[in-house]
C-alpha cells in the first residue's frame, strides 16, 4: 500500500484544522484591515469635508440646494395628493414590497434547493442557466444581535 494515495484519518484531520486555523487567521487580519482602511476613510473623509465646509461657496452652494431640496419635496407631496399620483404611488410600494419578499422566498428556496441536490446551477423558463451564488458578511455581535 502507499503511503503517498492514502491518507490517514488522523493526518486528514490535522490538515483540516490547519486550514481552518489558517483561515481564522486571514479572516482577522482582513477585519483587523478593514478597521483601519475604514478609520483612515472617516478622518481623510473628515478632512476633505472640512475643506468644503470652509469654502464660502460651496457653503452658499449647499444652503441654496437644500432650499431647492425642501421646495422640490414639498411639490412631490403637493403632487402625491392627487387621486392618479397616490395610487400609482401605492402600487410602487406594493410591487417593492412582493420583490422584496419574493427575493427573501428565492433565496430561501435556492439554499435548500443546492443543500438537498448538490446542484449549484439551475436553468429558468427562460432556458437562461443561472449559478447560485451566496454572498457571507460579518457583522458585530452585540445587544442587538438576532440569531
């Protein structure tokens, strides 16, 4: 038998836990990368908006649009008000809302779909081959964390 093709258990084991070790540790050296490209990011940010902040008119500039934001959103909702405007406006935020919960079903059906076939790839109607793809985040486990 060689020893070469065959693994043993223990060996398989060790090399798992390696990889997985390994790739804590690349997880938090990217966290730890992050935090600091995103520190850098608030204060150059900061910075850079202090400059604009201190320009008369870009100062001028932003008062005038804000004036021009309030005046064109009080018009919106002047228009809202009409019969035509609030149903149409209504069946937007009802046709967002079936998307909305349509993508949650699909992506809750996909991810039982590959887990029970094995399948990442499934074809639509359309005769379209599309992949499943997941996406992972991280986020920070606090008081507000829901499992």
């Amino acid at each position: 038998m060689d020893d070469q093709t065959t693994q043993d258990p223990v060996d398989e084991k060790d090399n798992s836990a390696s990889v997985i070790l390994n790739m804590e540790g690349m997880i938090k050296s990217h966290i730890s990368a992050l935090e600091r490209y995103q520190e850098e990011l608030t204060k150059q940010q900061g910075l850079l908006d202090d400059i604009f902040n201190n320009d008369p008119t870009y100062k001028d500039h932003t008062e005038k649009a804000k004036e021009a934001a309030k005046i064109k959103s009080a018009t919106k909702q002047q228009i809202l008000k009409q019969p035509q405007a609030a149903d149409l406006d209504n069946k937007v935020k009802t046709l967002r809302s079936e998307i909305k919960e349509h993508k949650a079903s699909l992506s809750d059906y996909l991810r039982e779909f590959q887990r029970l076939s094995g399948i990442n790839e499934i074809e639509g109607d359309d005769g379209e081959l599309r992949e499943i793809v997941y996406t992972a985040k991280l986020i920070k486990k606090g008081s507000n964390f829901k499992p």
